[in-house]
C-alpha cells in the first residue's frame, strides 16, 4: 500500500511538527527543566504521532475499500494488525 498523495502532505506535516516537539523535549532535559512540563511536551509529541499514524492507516482503509490503482488490496488481518500497531 502507498500513502495516497493527497495523505503526504498532511501526513508529513504531523510528522515534522512531531520532530520539532521532540527536539523540544530533548532540550528541556537537557537544560534540566522541570519533569511535568517535559511530560507534557512528550504527551504533544506522542499525540502528533499517533494522528501521523491514523491518518496512513485511514488512508489504507480508503484504499483497500476502492484497491482500484492496480495495488493488492490488504487483507482484513494486514487492516488489524495495521491499525493495531498503533494501539
């Protein structure tokens, strides 16, 4: 399965914000901020990836209901075990 196009860019967006949280998290401790504020920036970072990961994985539900583009479509287990990756 390919991430669809009009997905990446959504998708990429998450992601780079997710990477920018985390070298956000990265600094704190390093400068040895306080353990709830790091905390919270973690659980930002960690929402960032999960919506990241949603959006490929409803993309994949998308494309396995049309699988017209040539592709294999997914099986209903490749589906679970996909999304449940993320779980």
């Amino acid at each position: 399965m390919k991430i669809d196009d009009a997905a990446v860019g959504p998708v990429l967006n998450r992601l780079r914000r997710a990477q920018g949280q985390l070298a956000g998290v990265i600094a704190m401790i390093e400068s040895g901020r306080e353990c709830a504020e790091v905390v919270t920036q973690l659980a930002a970072v960690s929402r960032a990836l999960d919506r990241a990961g949603f959006k490929i994985v409803a993309n994949g539900m998308r494309q396995c209901l049309v699988a017209g583009d040539g592709a294999t479509p997914m099986t209903e287990e490749q589906m679970e075990k996909m999304f449940l990756t993320l779980s």
